[in-house]
C-alpha cells in the first residue's frame, strides 16, 4: 500500500501534430493530440504529459486549444510544456486546462519564474525539465530542446530548483534520448538519492525491462515515454504487469 | 439541477468545472454571496494553503453563505475543501476552519530515507471504511490521485468513510449527514473519479 510508480505518456506536439523526434532532431508524425491522450487515458496511462516542442510565438493558440480539447476529454493529471517564460505563461495554461506545467529553459534564463510560479499556484504545479549529457565527470544540462550547453551540472540544478519550489523533476538523458536502449538509471539514481521531490525519469525507453530498470535501478516515481506508446510497441498495461510482477506498486 | 462550485479566488476550480460538465450536469462558479442563489448543490474544490483559504473567503464575504449551505445543501469538498471543514490546521494556526469536525488537520510525518515523500502525490488506495451513497459501483482499494502534504488524521471514527495509507494511515474520505469530503480528486481519477462524481449528482439527501 503506497504510491503508485506512475506510466506517463509524452505527447511532442509540433503545430497542432503528435510528432516523436530522434535525438532530439528528426520529426515523424504520430496523430493528434487530444485522441492520443484519449487512448492513452482508456490505457491506463497515469498521467499525461505534452511538450509544444516549437513553441513558437505564432503557434502558440494551437497549443492552448490543443491543451483545451485535451482537458475536455481526460480526467487525468495533465501537465503541459514548451516556450512557458513568464508566470502568466503558466497562469494561461493553468486555466486553458493544464493540471502542472513543465519549465525548462526559462528556469535556467530566470530561476524567479519557479520561485515566482509556485509561490502563486503553488509547487505541486510546477515541474522542472532538464536535458542533460554525461561530459565524463557530470551531466551537463542543456537549454532550448538541446541546443545550448550550459555551465550547471544535473544534480546541483535539481537541488536549486528544488529549494526554489519545484515540486517535481523531469528528467532528460540526451545521451539516450530516441535511442530505446534504456533510461541512464546511474544519471536518475544520483538525483533520486538527493531529492525529496519525485523525480520522473525520461529518454532511452525501447524494451519493457527499460521501464522497470528506471524504477529499481533509477529509483524514479514515475516513467516517461513517447515513441513505444505512440507506436504501440509497448502498452501501458504491460509495463505495469511487468512493474507489478517486480512487487512495485501501479495502478490496474 | 445545478451544482455550484466555489471560486475563492487562489484555486484551479476548472477540472472540476469540466468533469461536471462532462458528465453532462449544470455548474455555476460561485464567485460572490449573491451567487449561492438558486444553485441545489455545493462543491468546494481547494488547493494550496488552508490559511490563504480561509482568508480569501473572508475577504470575498463567502465565508458566511458557504457555512449557510453546508447545513442545507449536498456538499462535496475536494482536497483543501476537506480540511477547511476542520476547526483548525498545523498549516494555518492563526486562521480557524469550519469547525464541522472539532479535530486538526496536521502534517505528514517526514521520513528520513525519503522513501516517503511529501507532499504525498500520485495515485495511492482508497480503502473504505464504512458504505456511503458516494461509493456506489466503486470498489474498495482502488486508486485515486492525491496531492496534499496535511491530512486528517485524528476524527470521531463514525466520521471516516475512507483511509488510506502514506508512511502512516490517514482519513481520505470523511462524512457527516449532508457533507461529503474527499482528500484526494476526482475530477482527476480517470473513470473512478467520474463514478465518484455522478454519484454526487445522483445523491439525494
């Protein structure tokens, strides 16, 4: 009896369109949004997650009607990421129908904004996304979908944005990203060990035994993953037969 | 019929606002006194701090016609909505609650190998107590999604209709007479929290 470890699916939307990039590059359509989250939510999916993975100023009103059609049809946490700069970035979310919001760039740009955006809606809404790649020594955390490197190492940010309120950490392996050979369970574990917030692990899911091995090697609450759900390598129901089978608890 | 629900001003009362919807029942935001006229059941959804909370419904003079209606009407409280029934919070000792149970809200004990975290958040069991109208074509155990760091810990046991257990047992669901208040919520419980809140719909007292 305790808290379930929670199977989240990633919805990367691109222009109104489920799109699942490889290495954080290459963009292949998966199909819309809102009946992915659907078919995710009769799946069993825990929760749903949705990154605006361009984000653009232009774009921006397909997103929030895409997050409307989505909360109008799943009564599921929600949570919704991509291009959020300002408190009132996250408040227009909130009330478009987002449960929590994921931050990631910004955070870094201007840690305020998680200081700022828990304090008004408090830390359980706001996650904080990093992207990072082991550098031989730490993992080096990444701004703008991967792009830019920056100097902070992985654990020291989680800590900070931690303190500053967030009230859970997505985590982002780039070295594994779309690579389906599994999460970086030492990268997961090394910020499980030192948080007391959940951490969601994410990148590198191919095999079910990846998304086991994220919750007893990785020590991750919960499991983050896109391209096998969208492509129906994998179901949600297996992951949590084979999580249960493990004796850790899900939600059937 | 028509369900209020009530807007203090420092919550996202819209999912909830949307699971009624889609459940095909009439809702009204309940922003001001004046707006508790002509609504036939009550539902107070809550997040963040009890203090925040109770403050705000002072400021916005709602205090007066929730308390009116929580002895006439159907009432569903949601997470913060459960606690303000309490008389008071180890979140908020300067601001009293409700009083409806004379107990406090207190919270979570820490553990130190952060096997348990908090605030307690995800889907944890729901284990009833006792039958209620609420739990119809609900079974025992199941999960709900929960995100809260106080809870009810300490109540007359006729009160409790659920626990559930987070490092420590706590009371997950309590009634009395026309209340009915969750800790966790159903506006975000998939299938399960929809049943819950047809079933609030359907209830008549």
């Amino acid at each position: 009896m305790s808290v379930t470890i929670r199977i989240i699916p990633c919805l990367d939307v691109r222009e109104g369109r489920v799109v699942k990039g490889i290495n954080f590059e290459d963009i292949a359509d998966a199909g819309d949004p809102a009946e992915a989250a659907q078919r995710y939510d009769k799946e069993g999916a825990d929760e749903i997650c949705m990154l605006d993975i361009d984000a653009s100023y232009e774009a921006r009103s397909t997103t929030l009607e895409t997050v409307e059609k989505i909360a109008n049809q799943v009564f599921i946490p929600f949570t919704v990421g991509g291009g959020i700069k300002s408190v009132n970035d996250v408040e227009v979310l909130l009330k478009t129908g987002a449960d929590k919001v994921s931050i990631n760039t910004s955070a870094i740009i201007n840690p305020k904004l998680v200081e700022e955006a828990s304090r008004e809606f408090g830390s359980q809404c706001i996650v904080v996304a990093i992207d990072a790649k082991f550098n031989g020594k730490d993992w080096s955390v990444y701004t703008h979908g991967g792009k830019n490197k920056t100097d902070l190492d992985a654990l020291s940010w989680s800590k900070k944005v931690e303190q500053l309120g967030a009230g859970e950490i997505l985590m982002t392996s780039m070295d594994k990203d779309g690579t389906k050979s599994g999460f970086d369970n030492i990268l997961n574990q090394t910020l499980a060990d030192n948080l007391n917030i959940p951490l969601i692990a994410s990148g590198g899911a191919g095999e079910l035994d990846h998304l086991v091995d994220a919750v007893k090697l990785g020590k991750a609450d919960a499991v983050l993953a896109a391209s096998i759900f969208h492509y129906k390598e994998i179901s949600i129901k297996k992951v949590k037969e084979a999580l249960k089978n493990q004796g850790l608890s899900v939600r059937l | 019929m028509k369900i209020g629900v009530i807007d203090y001003g420092a919550s996202n009362i819209f999912s909830v606002v949307r699971a009624f919807n889609s459940l095909g029942a009439s809702t009204k935001v309940l922003k001001k006194s004046k707006d508790f006229e002509n609504i036939d059941k009550l539902v107070f959804p809550g997040q963040g701090s009890m203090g925040a909370c109770l403050k705000k419904l002072s400021e916005n003079d709602l205090r007066d016609s929730l308390i009116f209606s929580l002895k006439n009407l159907p009432f569903l409280g949601i997470c913060l909505g459960l606690q303000i029934l309490f008389s008071e919070s180890e979140e908020s000792e300067d601001e009293k609650g409700l009083g409806i149970f004379p107990e406090k809200i207190k919270k979570f004990s820490e553990f130190k190998d952060r096997t348990i975290k908090i605030p307690h958040m995800g889907w944890n069991q729901v284990e009833f107590s006792q039958s209620h109208f609420i739990w119809e074509g609900l079974e025992s155990s199941k999960d709900f999604y929960f995100v809260h760091s106080y809870a009810s810990k300490e109540i007359d046991e006729k009160y409790i209709y659920s626990k559930t257990f987070h490092g420590e047992s706590f009371n997950s669901a309590v009634a009395k007479d026309n209340i009915f208040a969750t800790q966790f919520h159903p506006e975000k419980s998939g299938k399960s929290g929809l049943n819950l809140l047809q079933n609030f719909i359907d209830w008549k007292i």
